[in-house]
C-alpha cells in the first residue's frame, strides 16, 4: 500500500514538473520581425551645422557653422561673424583673397564688436603679401581675423600674407589663441589674451602681444618686439631692433635682437638673452640666466637688484655681468671692460681679457675669483675677504686673507 502511496506521489509530481518545463521553455516564433532599425545618430542629429560654400557670408545667428571646400573671396571682407554662440569649423579647408591690392582687401573672418562666445578652429587663411626690403606688399587680405568681441577662442588655424594683423581679437577680453601660425603680416602676428603653443614670424610690428604667451615663439622684423606680454613662459623671441621679449616677467625662455635689448623682463629665471649691439639679457632680478653682447661698450647680464647663478659675456668694452648683488655668478669681458661689476658679489668669478679692463669691480667682495688675462686689474673692491688672484693685480682698500 505505501508503495502504491509513494508511486502515486512521484508520478503526481513528474507531472507538475514536465508542465512548469513546458512552460518555462515556450519561447514563441523564432522567426524575426524585420530588419534591426539603425541606431547610430547622424552629425545633424547630435549638432546641427550650416554649410557655408560662398563667400561673402554672414553669421547673423548663434550656432555650428563649417566650410564646404576651398572659398575666395573676391571683393572686402570673407565671412562676418555678427552673433554671439558661434563655432566656426574651417574643416580643413583654406580661405583666400583675389583682390589685387590688400590694402583695400578686408578682413578673411571679422568679429563684429560686442558679441561673445565665438570659436574658429581647423584651418587656413592664405593671402598673397609679401615682405621685402621695400615692406609689405602684395594681393589678398588686410588681415586674417579680427575684432572687438570677447570670449573667443582660436584653434588650429594658420594665417599668411597679409598687409595688415594676423589674429587680433584684444589682450583685455579673456580671448584665447592656441596651437595657431601667422606668417608674413605687415603688422602684430597674434594680439589676444592667452596665446599658447603658437607661432607668429616676419611681423611687421609685435610678433606676439598678449597678457600671457607659454610655449610660443615670436618674430618682429622692425623695432617693435618678439613678444610683448605680463608673463612669458617657455617662449622664444626675436627682433631686428626691438626687444626679443619684453614681459614683466618670463620662466625658461630665450630673447633675441640685433640692435634692441634680447631679453628685457622684471624677474627672470632660467633664461637667456642675446644681442648683437645692445644688453644680452636685463631684468630687475635674474637667477640661472645667461646673457651675452656683442656690442662695444654693452652688457651681457644687467641686473638691478640681483643676479644669482648667473653668466654674462660681452665681446666689448662693458660689464660680462652689472648687479647691485652678485651670488654664485661668473661674469667675462672679452676686451677691456669688467668682468663683473657689482655692489656686492659672493663667490663670484670674473674675468677680463684685456689690460684696461677689470676681473671683478666690487664695493664689498667676499670668496671671489678675479683674473686679468693681460696681467691689469684682477680685482678691485673696496673691502675684499676670502678672495683670490688669479692672475693680474688686486687693489683693495681692506685685505682678509687674500694672496
């Protein structure tokens, strides 16, 4: 009978098993609906763009805007951007002039005054200005992009030939220029806010002026500057009779002139300055800078306050290094001027090469190391201690322990 019983009970639960099976593996048709639909969104779809494929055209709207192909503008300026919201997408492509004198030839891209948030990016404007020994000359645009806006931001386009400014949006408008070129302007390369990993070479007038320059490199052919900025870090300039870098204040960078000042900053750290004529490298304070003359009668290092680890040379008849304090430097005439020439110097070594000049001049020298090449003055000061001759005289009004 319990066997009977049990029997029952298994085959009653076999049966509610196989069914809950049945209903657990019942899937439907495999047979599909159709076609998957397409899940991707177009560019329009994410950011809706407007084609521009003619020039003269003008923005009178905020949003995304990119060129179709190559444009030449034939007549003023090439595109107007009269709206705040702006980004402009060159996409690649190059924006000419056919007008044959620049001076009458516009603007490639002109902000109009008072609109903010613009963007231009990824790009080429092209003109035909040239510069020789007569100036800037040529066919093609004034100038590249300008204007009075705000909040604007300039990316990956390169500007050439132009009679006029390259880029110039203001210095005092939060505007920023970055990773851009201009070459050959009659006028500034790149005058905006922050400009950063940029180029601006053969300027007429400033290669770069701005408020802050990092990674850059500017280019002045007149008696304007390289770089005029605040503060300039990891730059280089170049001038023909202008300052190399002009800044209140610059961090590794390197200045350059034929017949101006290389580099002229406030506080200088980690920089060189060179000139042709003119003082190497002149800053109120410098420390770990480097300055070199060419010029009769100049300097290569001038420091007003102080100059700490430093080097100065002149190939003339001035200071290798002048300061009101002299650490840990080492200053060379390589004619008859003086090596070093401070108010007080520690542990400084100078050097002249000739008779008329002077190793180290010193109000208060103190562990030094003059030397005359030509066996004149070594080291002059009027109180010298724990100094050394190396060769040439010493005239010295208080002697501590010195040969």
């Amino acid at each position: 009978m319990k066997t009977q019983l049990k029997l029952a009970a298994l085959a009653l639960l076999l049966s509610t098993l196989n069914f809950q099976l049945s209903t657990c593996f019942a899937q439907g048709s495999l047979t599909p609906p159709g076609a998957p639909a397409p899940t991707m969104k177009t560019l329009d779809q994410i950011e809706a763009r407007t084609p521009i494929s003619s020039l003269p055209y003008t923005i009178t709207y905020g949003g995304s805007y990119y060129l179709t192909g190559n444009l030449t503008a034939s007549a003023a300026n090439g595109i107007v951007i009269a709206a705040s919201g702006v980004t402009l997408d060159l996409n690649g492509y190059t924006i000419y002039s056919s007008v044959p004198l620049a001076q009458n030839g516009g603007t490639a891209i002109l902000l109009n005054d008072g609109i903010t948030d613009v963007t231009i990016q990824n790009g080429h404007i092209f003109s035909g200005v040239a510069h020789s020994v007569l100036g800037y000359f040529g066919s093609g645009f004034g100038a590249g992009i300008t204007g009075g806006a705000s909040d604007i931001t300039i990316r990956n386009v390169s500007v050439s030939g132009c009679q006029y400014q390259g880029i110039s949006v203001g210095i005092s408008k939060a505007n920023l220029v970055e990773s851009c070129v201009v070459q050959t302007v009659g006028n500034d390369g790149i005058d905006a806010t922050t400009v950063t990993h940029s180029v601006a070479l053969d300027c007429g007038v400033d290669g770069i002026y701005c408020t802050e320059a990092s990674d850059s490199r500017g280019q002045s052919t007149s008696s304007a500057n390289g770089i005029s900025a605040n503060t300039v870090n990891n730059c280089v300039g170049d001038s023909s009779a202008g300052d190399g870098i002009l800044a209140g204040s610059a961090l590794n960078c390197s200045g350059s002139s034929d017949s101006g000042v290389g580099l002229y900053v406030g506080n200088a750290e980690n920089c060189f300055g060179s000139s042709l004529s003119s003082i190497g490298l002149y800053a109120s304070t410098a420390v770990n800078c480097s300055g070199i003359s060419h010029g009769s009668g100049s300097y290569g290092v001038v420091a007003s306050y102080s100059a700490q680890n430093c080097y100065g040379l002149t190939f003339g008849n001035g200071y290798g290094i002048s300061t009101s304090v002299a650490q840990n430097c080492r200053g060379e005439s390589d004619a008859s001027g003086y090596g070093i020439y401070a108010d007080i110097a520690t542990g400084c070594y100078g050097y002249c090469q000739n008779v008329g000049g002077i190793g180290i001049h010193s109000r208060n020298a103190s562990y030094c190391v003059g030397e005359n090449g030509a066996g004149g003055v070594a080291l002059q000061s009027t109180i010298a201690s724990g100094c050394i001759n190396v060769s040439g005289t010493t005239s010295a009004t208080y002697k501590y322990n010195m040969p």
